[in-house]
C-alpha cells in the first residue's frame, strides 16, 4: 500500500513539471533512504515473496524512471550489511561488545605474512 503511494506521489510530481533530477531527489528521500535505513535489521530476515515484492516496486520505480539504474534487493542488501559489519568492527560501536573475541589463525595464508587476527586485521578483510 505505501509503495504505491509513494508511485503515486511521485507519478503527481512528474506531471506537475518537476524535473527529473530533482524527482530522483525525493525518491532518494522518501524511498530509497527508509529502505537503506530498514535493510540493516530486517533485511536477512526477508522471505522470497517479500524480496519480489520490493524488487517489483523498485522496478517499477525504474520504468517510470525516478531512479536512473534498475535497482534489486540482493545487491543493496549485501551492501548495507557488509557496511554494518564492517562498523561492529570498531571498537568504539555500541555493538562491538557483543561479536565474540578475535581469534588467531591457526595457519599461515602466505609463507611470507605473519598470522592475521579475524577481527579487521586481516589482510583480507571486507572492511
């Protein structure tokens, strides 16, 4: 209901005359933010039904083109939890308390690297 509301307001603002960069701002502002802001919390939770239905309102977002790139779930997603993991890594987040302690490799990655800790200092990290 409130995806089609939105599609709504925003089809409203393109026959009223605003351009379309500034179309894109409010869907920016109205849309995509919430989704962004939401995606973190609920977002690994979501079944296959409800990843469609986003995927349809963000396509159909795309067809009446206030959004300049066909967006999916599955790579915003994979976005916003990768940054929420990366920023449990600090040490000064409200979160970090709660990941469990760092462990050694048990193994050498290279022979010429020392053993890297799991928690951001490995040469590998995501982060």
């Amino acid at each position: 209901m409130i995806c089609s509301q939105r599609i709504f307001l925003l089809k409203q603002l393109q026959d009223q005359g605003l351009p379309l960069h500034k179309l894109r701002t409010v869907f920016q502002a109205i849309v995509l933010s919430r989704l962004l802001y939401a995606l973190p919390a609920w977002g690994p939770l979501l079944n296959v039904e409800l990843v469609h239905k986003i995927d349809g309102f963000l396509k159909c977002s795309f067809h009446y083109t206030v959004t300049s790139k066909l967006l999916t779930t599955e790579p915003i997603l994979n976005s916003v939890v990768e940054d929420l993991f990366c920023k449990m890594q600090l040490t000064n987040h409200c979160l970090h308390p709660l990941l469990p302690p760092g462990k050694t490799l048990s193994h050498m990655l290279l022979a010429d690297k020392p053993r890297d800790t799991f928690r951001g200092q490995s040469s590998h990290s995501i982060c």
